[in-house]
C-alpha cells in the first residue's frame, strides 16, 4: 500500500470513528467493534448477506460486539483494502476472489474456467473443511485468513452492447472489460478476445465511452450496476464459463489473539448469514433476470455444439497454461473437484424463465 493510499485510508476510518463516537450520548458503546469494507455496492447482492452478518453477531453478543460494514468502496478499493486488513489497519475486508490476485494467488484456482457444472459443486467445494485448510495455509503467507465468502450471484456470463454472440467465432476479436484475475484475462484471450482490465467502478463507463465490447460478470452484478439500463448492456449469454465469489479476508494475528467467545459469536454468526444468503440469492437473482428482460435485455443460451466448442478451447487453452503456477498445482485443484461432489438437479440456482 502506498503511503497517500495508507493516509487517504486511515483519514477515512478516523472521519468513521468520529461519527460513531459523536454517537455514545444515545446509543450505549459495544465492548468490540470490527468494521467491514465492501468494495460492492449496497445495492449489489452480497450487501445482504453482509449486513445479515452484523444483524446475527448484534443479536447473538446482546450488543457486546458491533459490526459496522461500509459498502460501496466507501473505505478504498478492494485490492487497498486487503492490504489494509493485511497491515492491520483494517477488521475485515470483502471483494471478489479476482481482486485478491495482485496480493495472492491463493484463490485463483477457483477461477478455472468450467471447473463446476452447478452451484451445488461450487458450494460444496467452498465450504469443505479440506479446501479452506489449504488455502488458509497459503494465506498465512501474507497474514490473512479466510473468514467467510458469499455469492456473488452466479458464474460469470458475457454481457455485449450491440453483438448477439450465436457461435464460437463471433467471440474472436472483441475487447471485454476483465478484473485482476489472470484466468479471467486467459479465458477472453482463449476465444480470440481480449481482456482489458478496468476496476469495478469505472466500468459502466468504459462500456458507455466503447473502449470495451462488454464484460464478464454474474446476473447480480450486470443488475446492480444497472447495465440493462441506456442500452448499455442488450445482449447476456448465458455461459457461466467461470466462478468467483465475495471473500472476507481478516487479519490472521488479530483473529487468533480474540477472546474466545468473541471469535466463536463472529465465525458461527458468519456460518449462519452464509446459509441465510444461499437461500435470498436464488430468488434475489430470478428476480434481477426478469427485471433485466423486461427492460429489453435478451439472455439466451448457445446451442449445444457451439457451448461444448467455447468449453473446450476455453478449457484446452487456459488449464495447462496456469496449472503448476503458484497457487494453483495439480494436487490443489484435484483436491477441489473431489470436494465439488456431484453435480445435483438444481443447476446454477436461479431460473431464466421463458
């Protein structure tokens, strides 16, 4: 983290920590108080769960502990944020697996393209004792632990503003705004596209001014960020070529050395606004799709031949290049899709409707 970055962050937490003082004269001060920063909106559907987390932890310490989540990128940017929860600025820190890139490489694994056929499989490898052991074993490295992780709201998709992708092929030569994430970059490059990294916020701009084709994110996101309105985005194959979620990193010294009873009122507190958020986000995101067709945006599925064609050159491609890298080694990944188990009936959990 840049010393502006480090000053402009902890001007912020100061201004923060005003405000919940100039508070104590009527509201009676918790005994802990862990702030939370999302780089997603309030709006976005992970904003839900976040704030169910808070509402569980008031209740089950009877307002001994408080937590204070700031959405939106009100505290920095995801990546400035992690560093801070690194550095022990920060309680708690929440953006896409993607964004964690830059500072470890510990979860890109999950960004294998295709590497879950269901929300089923990509929930049981996520919360499998196993596969958090490995990753917190990676994380160490840099001082965090993973404290918990919510949907973001699907597989990635590919949103376009005046293409309607029919075929493999229509996907060479387009320019799609892309994250951090190296694999996500390698699946664009792998169709012939380009990936051009812009952060969150600027996005609907980038797409706006034309300096992209469209982007690569989930329902929830193309929703909360309201593409489907100015004909910004008009196309949404539904591809899901590729997973992430919200992770909640915490600094590992600062967790390890709480009470005990604090620490097991946040992770259990944590454990039940996760199984709250699974429930909310298959209706939350059937929902936001209706919402997005009724505004004129078309979502469509390729048909069957042409799917298995961007599978495969997707998978051909973008696996053996990344598997060995730090981070993401043959036995990790082996690992995950023995924890994935099966596939189930209930798709990506959300419905297209007719």
């Amino acid at each position: 983290m840049t010393t502006i970055t480090r000053k402009t962050l902890l001007k912020g937490i100061a201004a923060v920590s005003a405000l919940a003082l100039s508070a104590t004269s009527v509201v009676a001060e918790a005994e802990y108080t862990f702030r939370v920063s999302n780089v997603l909106s309030e709006q976005d559907v992970t904003a839900f769960g976040l704030n169910k987390f808070a509402e569980i932890v008031d209740q089950k310490s009877d307002g001994r502990i408080e937590i204070e989540v700031f959405h939106g990128g009100q505290l920095g940017s995801g990546v400035e944020t992690f560093e801070a929860v690194k550095n022990g600025y920060l309680d708690f820190a929440g953006d896409s697996f993607a964004n964690l890139a830059t500072i470890t490489p510990a979860f890109e694994i999950f960004h294998f393209p295709f590497l879950f056929e269901s929300r089923a499989q990509m929930l049981s490898a996520l919360n499998s004792n196993l596969v958090q052991a490995q990753v917190n074993s990676e994380l160490a490295d840099v001082g965090l632990v993973w404290f918990s992780t919510y949907e973001i709201g699907g597989p990635r998709n590919v949103g376009t503003s005046n293409t309607r992708i029919e075929t493999a092929a229509d996907l060479e030569g387009m320019k799609f705004r892309a994250s951090r994430s190296p694999l996500e970059i390698g699946s664009h490059e792998a169709w012939g596209a380009a990936g051009v990294t812009v952060d969150w916020p600027g996005t609907p701009e980038a797409v706006r001014l034309g300096m992209v084709d469209g982007l690569t994110v989930p329902y929830a996101s193309f929703y909360s960020a309201k593409f489907h309105e100015g004909d910004l985005i008009n196309y949404i194959l539904d591809l899901n070529f590729q997973n992430y979620a919200l992770v909640i990193a915490a600094n590992a010294d600062k967790m390890a050395g709480l009470p005990d009873d604090v620490r097991q009122i946040l992770e259990d507190s944590a454990t039940e606004a996760q199984a709250w958020h699974v429930e909310f986000v298959s209706d939350y995101i059937t929902q936001n799709i209706q919402e997005m067709k009724a505004a004129g945006v078309e979502i469509y599925s390729l048909p069957d031949a042409e799917y298995a064609k961007v599978r495969d050159m997707t998978v051909d491609a973008v696996w053996p290049r990344f598997i060995g890298q730090e981070g993401m080694s043959q036995e990790k990944l082996d690992l995950i899709r023995t924890e994935s188990g099966e596939i189930g009936t209930d798709g990506w959990g959300y419905s297209l409707g007719n």
